[in-house]
C-alpha cells in the first residue's frame, strides 16, 4: 500500500506542489475516499473530520481554519438510505451547508463529493454529460441518497452566485480501491470478498445494470485537480469510461481472472435496496477539457482488483 501511494505522490508531484501552502480540511475522513485523500496528502497540512468526533463541524472548521474544504461525507449504504433517509439527507445537507457557510467568512474553496446517482434512473448506452436532466422517483425512500446529492449541488451553485464562493462540484462513478473500510458490503468490495473466500456472488437483480468505475487513487487525483483547475460553481464527471459494463460482466471478467471457483448467481428479485436496472456512462469531455487529460483516471478494472487482492496477500497468480 506504501509503495502504491508512493508511486502516485511522484507520478503527480507538480499537481500536488500545489498545496503546499494549503491547509485542506476533509470532511468525512473515515470513508473511503476520505482516507485515500489524507494519505494522498500525507505530507500537506491536513485536518480531518468524521462525524464521531467529539467537536461539532462548525467549531472544527474554526479551529482547522482550512483554506480548501473537501467534503466527502455521505451515508452510502442502500439499506441506511431506506432505513434512516432523515439522517441520508442531514448529513449531505446540512454538512454542505455548513461548509458554505464558513467559505462565506475567509477565502476559503470548497469541493463536494457528489454522485452519478445524481442522475437519477438513466436507461441508455449514451454518454451522459453534466448538464443532462435528472430522473428521480422522489416517491422512494432509497431516491433519499441521489435527491441529498443534488439539493447539496445547488446549495453549492447558490453560495457561489450569491455569496461568491468558490465551489466545485465532483460526479463521482463507483469507486474500488485502497483504503476501503473493511465491512463496506458495496458490490465491488463483495466480488473481492468472494474471489477472497472462493464464495459466489449473489446478485438480487439480473446483473444487467451497467457502470463504469473509478480507482480510488485515480479518484482523489481527479478531486485535486478540479480543486486546482475546475471552474467555480462547474459539476465534473469523474470515472474511467474504459471499465463501463454490465455488473454481471464485470464480476465475471474478475472472477476468470482471479478465481475460477467463483461464479455469478442472479436471483432477479425486485429489492427496493437497489435502484432499478439502469445504464449509462459519464461524459469525461468537460473534464478533459478544463482540468487535462493527464488527470484522466485511467486504472483498468483488473489492474485494480489486483492492487487489492496484493494488499490481501492474496495468490491468484
């Protein structure tokens, strides 16, 4: 894991010679991306936040006084977001909102972890690009997640045209990599559980869904440089269009190449967990454009996984 950070703190050096004067705050430094970031920056002035500390955010944020704020915070789990949708919301919410609200005070830039989720039920192959229109059954009590992620957005837009500050906003696809907490039960971290315990993969739906994935190192290079080079109040897609497929492809494309004692099962159950069968891929042009192709996520899926299954010591060769 060393040596991997290592390898992309010299690949990106001159990106991160950028924050050198910085201090960054990361709000929700617990999660995956969050702890991926801090070690990214391991040698910066970092202050991180997750919601068990013992201080509220704002007296954090006084106390850090950041002049870049990373807010990664979010409630991820399917079944939390059917659960517990008031604390979903809250936590996108009212953190974003509190971070806007202490940018207004100094010459502080925030950026905000959103999601593709954002757009909502899309059911074609073409790209889509930030400023394709929303679907969302606002009647479902999972769509809690995706409408948090957009109410967050706009709070970001209107701070930025009223208030001035400046905010950039990141679409992340799923992410896979380092750093993940050791019971994330997302699909990425079950397909390497079971190529881990040579166990099947059981899938509630026909596995038809298609997604493209993003390295959580790839990731938090794509972050930094929209925090350096993105355009105030801009929404960013970031994901590695190379890897787009269906799930049901993806899980058997890594278990032919890991462990061939695996296999995929689909029950094609309707589960109100999971968003409806659904497929498109994030436009990376506007990316390409305003922040350069050299930050361009470009980790294949299989080279991920077996970044991964070697920080397991895991044998598959």
């Amino acid at each position: 894991m060393t040596n991997e950070i290592l390898r992309y703190r010299t690949k990106y050096k001159e990106l991160l010679n950028n924050f050198e004067n910085e201090t960054i705050a990361i709000i929700g430094a617990n999660g995956l991306l969050g702890r991926t970031l801090k070690a990214i920056l391991q040698n910066n002035n970092v202050a991180c936040y997750s919601h068990t500390d013992d201080i509220s955010l704002s007296e954090f944020l006084i106390k850090a006084a950041p002049t870049i704020i990373i807010h990664c915070a979010a409630i991820t789990s399917s079944e939390q977001m059917i659960k517990h949708p008031v604390e979903v919301l809250n936590t996108a919410i009212d953190g974003i909102q509190i971070c806007l609200k202490y940018a207004t005070t100094c010459n502080c830039k925030v950026i905000y972890l959103s999601s593709l989720e954002a757009y909502g039920l899309i059911n074609n192959d073409s790209f889509v690009k930030e400023e394709s229109l929303s679907i969302i059954d606002s009647s479902s009590l999972r769509s809690s997640y995706p409408i948090a992620k957009l109410s967050a957005e706009m709070y970001c837009k209107a701070y930025a045209s009223q208030y001035n500050v400046d905010c950039k906003i990141v679409r992340l696809s799923s992410v896979f990599g380092l750093f993940h907490n050791e019971n994330d039960n997302r699909l990425y971290c079950q397909i390497r559980n079971c190529i881990l315990t040579s166990s099947d993969l059981i899938l509630s739906s026909d596995g038809s869904t298609k997604k493209s994935v993003v390295y959580s190192l790839d990731a938090a290079i794509a972050i930094l440089a929209i925090a350096i080079y993105g355009k105030t109040a801009e929404v960013y897609n970031v994901t590695n269009v190379d890897t787009y497929a269906s799930i049901k492809s993806q899980a058997e494309m890594l278990f032919e190449a890991f462990n061939r004692k695996c296999h995929v099962q689909c029950k094609n159950e309707v589960n109100a967990k999971y968003l409806n069968n659904v497929q498109f891929l994030q436009s990376i042009v506007k990316f390409a454009k305003d922040i350069g192709y050299q930050f361009l996520p470009m980790t294949s899926l299989i080279e991920m996984y077996a970044i991964e299954l070697r920080s397991k010591n895991y044998d598959y060769e």
